[in-house]
C-alpha cells in the first residue's frame, strides 16, 4: 500500500518515513522543491502519477511569528494548500490525513478542548490552520483532520532542541511559565497516523472528521523546559543552573498564543483505539535519542 507523505523533510514527515517503511508500507516522500501544495496543478500531477492509497499533509508554514508578517504565504501553505489535495483527492476517491494545531483556539478556556468546541484564533497562523480546515470538510468526506501540539521530535528543529542548546551555553534560562498545553512527540503522533490509515483500510465503519491527538497530561513551558534539563544531564554536559519561570508579558512576541490549549484526545481513543502515551515517558526517549546523536559526532 502507497502511502503519500508531503512535507517529509519536516518533524512528522521524517518520522512517518521510518515507521511506515518498517511498517512495511511504501513511503512516497514529497516536499519542496519537488511538490509545492499552493500550485494546484503540480498537487494534480503527483495524486495522478502515483496514485497513493492515502495521502498525508504534514506539510505546513509553521513560523507563528513570522506569519504576521507574511500572511499571503501563510495562508496559500495553510489554505490553499490543503484545499488543493484535498479537491485532488476527491477527483481520485482518496482519503486524506491532514494535521492541524492547537492554535485555532483563543485560550480562554479551562479545560481541554474537545473538537466540537468553538475556534477562534488569535494568530495569523492560526487563523491559516483553521481556514485550512475548512477547505478540507468542504472539498473531501473521507478526511481526518488531526489536531496536535507542542510538536518536538529527534529530527528537525523544535523546543526541545532550543533548550538544549541553551542548556550548554547558559546558567539560567528563562521561559514562560502561564502557558499550558501538552507536549507531543513527532514519534508518537506518527505512529497514530499510522494505525489510523491501518484501521482505515480494514474496517468500512469509518468516523470521517476531525481529531485532537497530543502527549497525556498538561504543563507550562517552564516546567517542560526543566524536564528537558534534568533529563539531559544524564547524558550531556549541561551548564544551566536555573530555569527560571516569566510571564508572557515578560516575554512579547509578534503573535498572541493561546494561554490555555490542552487537547481532550478522547475521541480518538474511543474511534480508532489509539493509547496516548503520557509526555514524560515520550520525552525520555527523545531526550536519549537526541543526545546519543549529539555524543556520536
């Protein structure tokens, strides 16, 4: 079975290169240069030429900042994107596995959402993802939509990795400690795509639609920045003494981020039987992985 992978040389792509292929699964790798999703007749050609059995977007314009600035490349990556694959994928009856983010909700909430819960988001970024979502329900039925956070992982760039950079450089690392949300790990969000595309294709009881999937439990930026730390000191040199928590204001950036948004990831355990591992557990793997990478160069 083909299995379409766009944005491959991202977080997700790369780990859903690995497991698939060792799920034995066929990976068709596609990023830029090669497949560019704002260009709806390239986005034909690949679905025709290859014709996958599913087709999953991790692809995304993910610079939060950066996207108030560049709103009309934010949302041709992040809308028109996923309209493109989604209107192909229609033309050619395949389904789609389209991820989304945590951002499309305002934060203002005290509980984790669930997915019915109202969107409203407070960034350029997030007001792409939601659109984005849209253009999906509106062009395919056989779509999941799935909702993530606090996406780190051993490949690519990610929070985990800043903090370990800074962990050698400085003694003490500030980080905002009135966020809350759930960490989730590139590895673990791969390996649920995957036994969603299984369930997929051996049952014809599908629930089509949109899912949270994100790391079990709730923390703040600072306290998973301590984590990081205390982690690596098992395995690196680390210089940090002290992370210490600061506000958000204490801390401004060009676009707002929710103060609150924790997934309620029931819904997926309940549809396609998939088992959320707690975010500690996870971290310690990458942690390791990540850290035996850096020793062996």
């Amino acid at each position: 079975m083909k299995i379409l992978v766009i944005g491959s040389k991202g977080q997700l792509g790369h780990e859903l290169l690995i497991q698939g292929n060792n799920s034995g699964y066929e990976i068709l790798p596609a990023d830029l240069p090669d497949l560019d999703i704002t260009d709806k007749t390239q986005v034909k050609h690949w679905l025709e030429r290859f014709q996958p059995s599913f087709v999953v977007n991790a692809a995304a314009y993910t610079n939060v900042d950066k996207a108030e600035t560049e709103q009309n490349f934010a949302f041709a990556v992040n809308r028109d994107g996923p309209a493109n694959l989604a209107e192909a994928c229609a033309k050619f009856e395949i389904p789609l596995i389209h991820i989304s983010t945590d951002f499309i909700f305002d934060g203002k909430k005290s509980s984790p959402y669930i997915e019915s819960d109202p969107v409203s988001p407070l960034s350029v970024y997030g007001k792409s993802k939601q659109e984005g979502e849209n253009e999906v329900r509106s062009r395919l039925k056989k779509h999941i939509i799935l909702r993530t956070a606090w996406l780190y992982g051993v490949h690519g760039q990610n929070f985990v990795k800043t903090m370990l950079r800074l962990g050698r450089e400085k003694e003490v690392i500030s980080v905002v400690s009135d966020q809350f949300g759930s960490p989730t790990s590139a590895a673990d969000l791969a390996e649920a795509v995957l036994q969603i595309i299984s369930r997929i294709k051996y049952s014809d009881n599908i629930n089509w639609g949109t899912y949270h999937y994100c790391g079990h439990g709730i923390t703040t930026w600072h306290v998973f920045a301590k984590e990081i730390i205390n982690l690596a000191k098992h395995y690196i040199p680390i210089k940090t003494i002290t992370v210490k928590p600061i506000s958000t204001a204490e801390y401004p950036t060009k676009a707002t981020r929710p103060c609150f948004s924790a997934l309620d990831c029931n819904l997926i355990k309940k549809n396609f039987g998939i088992n959320i591992k707690p975010w500690q557990d996870s971290l310690k793997t990458v942690i390791r992985q990540v850290c035996q990478k850096e020793t062996e160069k």
